[in-house]
C-alpha cells in the first residue's frame, strides 16, 4: 500500500466532492472544497499528528533524490515514509509535536525535546523498525539512557510510547 497520496490530507473525508457542471455547482463544489480543507488540516480536530504529517510531507518533497543534503544523504525510503505515516496517525494528542527530519541512510527521524536533560530520538525503518535513543531523568534523578531496535505493526511500541509520554509530560508540567 502506498500511502504517499494520503499524506496531505491524512483523514480525508471525501475525494471527490462533486461530478456536477455549470456554474452553480462550480461554486458550491468550491465552497465544499474549503470547508473539507480546512476540516482535514484542523490541528483541533487531529492534534499534533497533522502538524507533523504536514512536516513529514514537505520533508519528503525536498528528499526526493540522492545528495539531497549537498552530501552522500539518500533519498527518503519510501518503505520509511509510508511507516512514518502510519506511526504518526497513530499519535497521541497530548504528544507535543516531534522535529522530523531524515537520517543520512534515508530513514525517517522524529525527535521529542523536553529541556537539557530530556530528549527522545526515534529512527523508523523500511520494515516495522524502530531504533530508538532516550535520555530522561530517572525517578531517582539520575539520568536514563536507553537505546535499542523495537518491532512495530503501525503502532508505538509500548516502551517507546511510555517514553514519549513521560518526556512531554515533564515538559508540559
């Protein structure tokens, strides 16, 4: 499945909005058009998952070839942006909005930032992996540094989101 097509309006209601003619239903088609826009990229309705999906899309509209960085960057894997995707659909919406950005091997980057001492990186694979680095202070106050390679089906693999969690939360209180 590519989901390439569905990045820009992520929770689409409607694809077409009218095989009418003439000028009447121009207008009425056009008036429909804004208010289904301006439904799909509500950050009200989506939370922080469409301002990073808006992001991941203008990402991926830059990265389209190899040397994209003026270096040796690869092109984003498409296998990572369709993954990305659906990860991020998945989110959260009380997750603050993670930095996204593309690894030089042309994997897909989300990074969470709570302050000096807390921060979150999560690297998204072609195939349902997740490789992932953390560092948080701990219930004792020493730091917590974590990292590893998580599976995931489309999903936030339960330490990574526990994770996630707790960063924003720290940084929201």
């Amino acid at each position: 499945m590519n989901v390439a097509s569905d990045i820009i309006n992520p929770y689409s209601l409607f694809r077409e909005i009218s095989v009418a003619a003439g000028p009447d239903a121009c207008h009425v088609g056009k008036v429909l058009e804004g208010i289904r826009d301006g439904f799909e990229n509500s950050v009200f309705l989506f939370g922080n998952a469409q301002t990073a999906l808006a992001a991941l899309m203008k990402l991926a509209s830059e990265t389209t070839e190899d040397g994209w960085d003026g270096e040796d960057g690869s092109k984003m894997a498409e296998g990572s942006l369709n993954f990305a995707v659906r990860l991020l659909k998945e989110m959260p919406r009380e997750w603050a909005v993670p930095t996204v950005d593309l690894d030089p091997d042309g994997e897909v980057s989300l990074q969470w930032y709570g302050g000096p001492d807390s921060r979150l990186s999560i690297s998204v694979g072609n195939s349902g992996k997740i490789s992932y680095a953390w560092i948080l202070p701990s219930e004792n106050g020493k730091l917590e540094r974590v990292h590893g390679i998580a599976e995931s089906d489309g999903l936030f693999p339960p330490t990574i989101s526990e994770a996630i969690s707790k960063l924003c939360a720290q940084s929201a209180g």
